[in-house]
C-alpha cells in the first residue's frame, strides 16, 4: 500500500473513531498533497509524500517557537499534537552516525573541501538523504566535514 494510500485510510479510520483533532490533522496533509499535485501536474509518489511532511513538519515547528515566545502555550501544544501526527507517516529516521557516514561518503565522491563547496555537498546530500533524515541534522554534518 502507498504512503497516499495509508494516509487516506487512516482518514476514514479517524473518522468512524471521532477522533476531531487528528483526523483535522490527517485532512490538512491531504490538502497539501493535493495542492501539490495540483500546482506540479503531477501524481505524488511515496518520496514526494515525505517531502510534503517534511515541510509540514518544519513549519509547525517554526510555529511552535512563535508561539512560546508569544506565550501561547495552549497553541503550541496543539502543533505539537500535530506534529506527532504526522511524524507517524515518515520513515525511520537515520541517526547522527549515520548521517555523518553518509555525508563524508559524499564528500568523499564528489572530492569536496571548502565551505565554497557546501552547495554541490548540500544537493547531492538531499538526493540521497530526502526523507531519511531531517535536512537541518545534514546540513550541520556538511559543515562539520567540509571544515574538518
């Protein structure tokens, strides 16, 4: 079954459970993976899927800073809460050995050194990384085996 597959039988679970507020969760990925079909013309595979949370996982925690800073606890729980929910459809992650492996590979292929080198290292890591890690983790493992 595929990822999109998942997603929306998990919908229709949420909604014979009554369960308001992951089910509003599970509704707000769709339309983002709509949206996304719709704007690129475009059927979404798995990979695509995961790029979708990614972001969407990135911008609830860019609220959640917000909101803390503001005060606005009760809302930061609730992206919180979201964020859970979504996390639930990403792959298992890479852990930091992992990812520093596979950074210095990289390096090691393309024959990199430098920070000026940080963007050549950055888009081959995303092709290959994408989904199995969260590109913040990647970004500082090129920064540490571009310097070192």
């Amino acid at each position: 079954m595929s990822l999109k597959a998942r997603i929306t039988e998990d919908m229709k679970t949420a909604m014979r459970a009554k369960e308001a507020e992951r089910l509003a969760t599970i509704r707000l990925l769709l339309a983002a993976m709509k949206q996304k079909e719709v704007d690129e013309r475009i059927e979404l595979d798995d990979a695509a899927v995961v790029g979708v949370i990614d972001k969407m996982i990135k911008q609830r925690k860019d609220s959640i800073t917000a909101f803390n800073q503001a005060g606005r606890t009760e809302l930061a729980d609730k992206e919180a809460a979201e964020i859970a929910v979504l996390e639930a459809y990403l792959p298992q992650r890479l852990g930091a050995d992992e990812i520093a492996a596979e950074v210095k590979a990289i390096v090691a292929e393309l024959g990199a050194s430098g920070p000026g080198d940080m963007g050549k290292v950055m888009g081959a890591a995303k092709q290959r990384l994408a989904g199995k890690a969260e590109m913040g983790q990647v970004s500082a493992a090129v920064k540490a085996a571009l310097a070192g």
